[in-house]
C-alpha cells in the first residue's frame, strides 16, 4: 500500500482503534480526562458474543473511578468463592474491595456499558471503519481507513491500537508478536444443564482435561472444556459434537441443551515486544494473548487501558514529564508476561500433562489452599489485588502501603469543587489526589460494605480539616492535583501526613510532615513543571474546569431522579456537561449540551435536559463560572410538551489562593428552593 499523506490537521488528538473492552474503557479514561478521541471499529455492529464472562475486583475499581461500577454489578451476577473441587475453594469475599466479588457479565453486556459511557462523555465511535493503512511523523499519526462510504486519510497526534490479537496497527507499525499455539483447542458453550453444577463458578480437574462452568444466574452456564486430545478445527461448532465432548471429559452426560452460543478457539501465548513505536501504542489482546483459563484477558485490557489513558491524557495535555508515557510499558508489559505466565502452568498443569502428574499437582494445590495464609494470598491474587505498580524511580518509604501499592478507598471531606465522598469518586479526571491527613481517624479495612455502599467509609457531621498549608505548596500545579482532606486514614498508612495517589488509584508517594519540604520535588517528577499547560488555546485550569465531568450526576438522570441531579449540580462546585461540544474563544470557554431520553420501562416519563455552562479567567487569574440548566420530564399525555422539573442558576469565583464565592438559585416546579448562598474558602 503506498506511503498515506499526512499533511491534514489533527481531527482529535487520539484515535483508539478498535471498540472492544480495552478500546472502549481506554476512550472512557481519556474523554473522562478532557481529552476528545475518536474509535474506530471494523465490526458494524456491537457484539452478540459472550465470550470472556467476569470483571474481577480490581477492574470493578478502576471502572468506578472512571465513573462508576454501579451498572456493571447491577448487569451481573456476583459470586464471592471459586470452586476448584467439591471440597476446596478460593474465598473472595474475604479481599480489602469495595467490590469482594466476581461480577459475571457476559463480554457483550460489558462493551455495551462502556460505550454507553463513552457517548456520553463525548467519544465519537465511528463502526464499520477499517483501518488499512498507517504512517507516522513527528507531529501525528495518519490512518488510512475504509468506512461504508469509501476510502478516506484519518488524521491524530496519537493512535492506540485495541484492535485485538489479529491487531491491524500492531502489523502496520512493524511491533513483533512472539509466542506459540497450543496444540489442542478450547470449546465454549453457553448452555443449559440438566445436571446442574453445585456452584456458581466451579473448575472441575478430569482425566484428560479440564471443565470450567459457569453460572450467570438466569439458568444458563457457560461451558468451557478443555481436552487435551481435542484438535482446532475451522467447522462451526454444534451442540451434539460438544455434548459428546463434554461428556467424553467428565465421564458423565450433563445433559447441555438449549444452547445459545456455541464456539470453538485456538489457545495461543504471544506478547508484544514492545507497546510503544512512536505515537503508536498497543493495549489489550493487541498486546497480549493467553490461555483463558483465568479469565483474565479481558481484565488485563480494561487494566492496560486505564493505565494508558491518564498517562495519555497528560501527554496530550502538555504537562507530562518525559518518563511519564514510556512508564505505560514499564508497567503493563510485566503484568501481562506474568498473566502469561500463570495461565500457562494452570493450562499446562490440568490439561496438557498427564493424568498421573495432574493429579499430583491438584492434591498438592488442594492441600495448601487449606492454609489461610495461602488462602488469602491466591484470594487476593485472583481479585488481581496484589498487582503492584514500579513506584517511577521515587524512593520509597518504609510503611505497610509503598509506592506502587494499590491504594484502598476511603473517605475524603469536602473541599472548594469537590463534594464529600469517596477517594475513588475524586480520582478519574486525570489528575492526581494528594491526600492531607490531618485530622484524619484510624480506619479498618476498606472492603466491609456491598460494592456501592458506605462500606469502611467515614459516618458523621461534615469535616472540614485544614489543609491551607499543602496546598499552597501544591498551587502551581492545581491544574492536576486535587488536594483533598481525608476523613479515614487507610492501616498501610498510619505515619503518613500525605499520600500522593495517582490517577489510577496507585500510591505514588508518601510523606511523613505535612508539610514536608520533598512535596515540590515529588510533584515536578510525578506531573511535570509547574504552571499552566496544554495545547490549547485556553487557560489550563479554564480547561479543566470545563473538561472535568463527574459521572455520577449521569447516573442521577440515568435512575430517573432529575431532583438529584440539579442538587448535584449546586454541590460539586466548578462543573461541565457530558458529550457537549465546548467552545474556546481566548479566555473564554462555552459549554452547550442537551439530551433527550425516550421512555424506558420502569423509567417513568421520558426525561430531558438543556444546559450550558460558560467560564472565563479574570486578570488576576480567577476562574468565573456559570452553569445554566433546565431538567424536565412530558406533560402526562403529551409527549411534545415538556414540563420543567428543576432549574440551576450556578455562579462560582475561585481564585488561584483558594478564595471561593458563590451564588446559586435552585428552583424545582418554579419555586424558588435556595438562592444568595455563598462561601468562603480561607486564602490565607
């Protein structure tokens, strides 16, 4: 294919290329971040396939910090132990998460959630787009790209290939993807038993195999049978050859019928070379491919692709440091060689060896699994909780929590733009939290609740510690890190003062003063020089606080509940829209957005909304904003006529120091509910 122009405009700084969970949970990261991208997918449709069926603990994380776990438990069904015999499980519920679980969701269920919330923060997917052809320069990359319409040049600053293991980008920019294919193949089936399992998630040892069921709560399993003497064949799979083969491995009938998805696979193990060429890098099964046994291919990608995306975001919008988007390989590529790793010996031990040597190995894996001290490691490990991150060349400090640990969620109190709430609420936006503990209580473990209750978090009146001190020393870089006030302070970090905790919910670094003279340094290496950046026209923090959205007032609308999503707009301080265009006229920046919802069941009478919200830096370098909006529902019987529910008359003036004023008028069905209020934040 000859060499593609590439002398047009970026369209949008990112291009992901291929919507599948990596892709989309990659976009979801970036458009939380303020950063426009657009997908693009060859398959003109969203997947009918369930193939990969579980969100692991950790991934339930890191999606409600890029807007909320909610819908993706509520779609699934949780199961808190893996079986691995009749007698000898894994216990899950027992892991330090909000989310102490396996949420089984088919793949599908997952891809039509995260598109949902990329469209709503604005990612534009474009299905049916193939891309053929690639080239790069200092400036960008550009794609070259069949749509339904024809050929045509796409041009980005930065391209994510996501497009899975036959990974187009991967082939055009030249990365290597060495490994090798086993030599037995892997069926699935989502079926019902007449011999039903006697647990929801079991992993059954045979003679010649393994056979791994599944339950997904509405009478169906998914099947997983892998035999050692079974060969990949290119035949569509029919219900009579895996019944036979079903039963061949368990040594009994089991009686699967009523099949609504059948499949059959080759099982490989191949790992990128590198995930970065340029302004190209790779995410997802474009950069790894294992043995399912695990299930933790499709975790690995969401993981791979919210780790990218901040990192990305920072990139594109100028303050990155130098190491910043190198440390994406640095950190991912390890994880995913020992994801490779430890499926390869579980597919090798109860699969490829023989019957002798497995049973072996099973009767000893069965036995330490009987010590808690293994039990709560292999729990832990199968939640992907014990995941630790390269803590980027800080020095550590001695505590129960390091630098690239995991952080726990817990309670932060409110500050100026910021509700009270959780930590995992606050991070999401692309930016760094550093939390102040002082005045912080000693708190348990973090995962006592229900996956979206008040579970380890902080009860009471509202707490309001001084934290002037940190941020004044965190003001030339209030562009990208929240300073907020912590009301629980985690067990790994008695003796901290401050913990810097980066996007991805990993702790960075901790301090032992509070105002500890190694804050400066650490905040130049983890976000760059300080100031304003970025590449557009406008001031940083201008940009920020359109860009920023808080998913959780999406949610509110989603639920029906039109009152709660006006009170969040008069809460959570400096605010945008979703999935609006913004408009950036010098210091000025105009955000316009509406969204019609058409009735759904349950949902009461179609909901509708129209806002915008307008911001401008004064001389002294003060953000003025102002958000408008109107929430209503139909007059009952007359679907064109629309009844105001609520409307936000919001006025805010934050200054660099801290000094925060504000005015804001509420009004639900025309009656005034508040107006004049106003508060302020010590400068000093």
């Amino acid at each position: 294919m000859p060499p593609v122009p590439s002398s047009r405009a970026a369209d949008r700084p990112v291009t992901v290329v291929g919507a599948g969970p990596a892709g989309l949970a990659l976009s979801v990261a970036l458009a939380s971040a303020g950063v426009e991208c657009t997908v693009l997918e060859s398959r003109a449709e969203t997947s009918r396939e369930s193939r990969a069926l579980a969100l692991y603990p950790r991934s339930l994380e890191l999606l409600d910090l890029a807007g909320g776990a909610r819908e993706f438990v509520r779609a699934g069904l949780r199961v808190d132990r893996l079986h691995l015999s009749a007698s000898k499980s894994v216990d899950i519920a027992r892991t330090d998460s909000r989310f102490p679980f396996l949420d089984v969701i088919p793949q599908s269920r997952t891809e039509e959630l995260l598109q949902e919330r990329a469209l709503d923060l604005g990612v534009r997917v474009l299905r049916g787009h193939e891309v053929r052809g690639l080239a790069q320069d200092e400036h960008g990359v550009t794609l070259q790209v069949r749509g339904p319409d024809g050929e045509y040049a796409h041009r980005s600053e930065w391209v994510a290939g996501c497009d899975g293991a036959n990974s187009s980008v991967r082939m055009l920019t030249g990365i290597g993807f060495p490994g090798s294919t086993y030599d037995f193949a892997i069926v699935l089936a989502d079926v019902r038993l007449r011999s039903e399992p006697r647990a929801d998630l079991l992993l059954r040892p045979c003679r010649d195999g393994i056979v791994v069921t599944v339950a997904y709560g509405d009478g169906y399993y998914r099947v997983a049978v892998a035999n050692r003497h079974q060969r990949y064949g290119r035949d569509p799979l029919e219900l009579p050859e895996f019944a036979e083969l079903l039963e061949r491995t368990l040594g009994f009938d089991a009686g699967p019928h009523d099949a609504r998805w059948l499949s059959r696979f080759q099982v490989h193990r191949r790992l990128a070379t590198r995930y970065r060429a340029g302004r190209v890098l790779l995410a997802g099964d474009a950069a790894h491919v294992h043995s399912p046994l695990g299930g933790q291919g499709l975790n690995t990608g969401v993981q791979d692709g919210i780790g990218l995306g901040w990192r990305l975001a920072a990139q594109v919008r100028g303050w990155a440091p130098p190491w910043l988007l190198d440390s994406y390989e640095r950190e991912r590529r390890p994880v995913a060689a020992q994801v490779i790793r430890t499926s390869d010996l579980a597919t090798r031990t109860t699969v490829a060896m023989s019957g002798p040597h497995r049973a072996l190995r099973v009767a000893a894996l069965e036995g330490l699994l009987a010590l808690p001290a293994v039990q709560r490691f292999a729990g832990e490990a199968a939640a992907e909780l014990r995941v630790r991150q390269p803590p980027g060349g800080v020095p550590r400090r001695r505590s129960v929590l390091r630098p690239g640990d995991r952080m726990p969620d817990t309670s932060v109190a409110s500050t100026a733009g910021l509700p009270a709430g959780r930590l995992y609420e606050v991070l999401g936006d692309g930016r760094y939290v550093l939390l102040d503990f002082a005045g912080a209580r000693p708190s348990g473990a973090s995962g006592d609740g229900d996956g979206y209750g008040d579970g380890g978090m902080a009860a009471g009146g509202p707490v309001t510690p001084d934290t002037a001190a940190t941020e004044r020393a965190a003001a030339p870089w209030a562009d990208r890190v929240h300073v907020v006030p912590a009301l629980l302070r985690p067990k790994g970090l008695r003796r901290a003062a401050l913990a810097l905790v980066r996007p991805d919910g990993y702790l960075a670094w901790t301090g032992r003063r509070p105002a500890d003279p190694e804050l400066p340094g650490v905040l130049r290496h983890w976000c760059g020089e300080p100031g304003p950046a970025g590449h557009t026209e406008a001031d940083a923090g201008l940009y920020v606080a359109v860009q920023s959205f808080y998913a959780r007032q999406m949610r509110l609308l989603d639920e029906g509940d039109p009152d709660g999503f006006a009170r969040t707009f008069t809460e959570d301080g400096v605010l945008s829209l979703a999935g609006t265009e913004v408009e950036l006229h010098g210091r000025e920046a105009i955000a316009k957005g509406q969204r019609a919802e058409a009735e759904q069941a349950g949902a009461g009478r179609p909901r509708h909304w129209f806002g915008m919200l307008t911001a401008r830096t004064g001389p002294g370098g003060e953000i003025h904003t102002r958000y408008l909006a109107t929430i209503g529902v139909t007059r009952p019987g007359d679907p064109h006529e629309l009844q105001p529910a609520a409307s936000v008359d919001d006025v805010l003036v934050r200054a660099p120091g801290g000094l925060l004023t504000r005015s804001r008028t509420v009004t639900r069905d025309d009656v005034p509910q508040a107006a004049g209020t106003a508060r302020e934040a010590d400068a000093s």
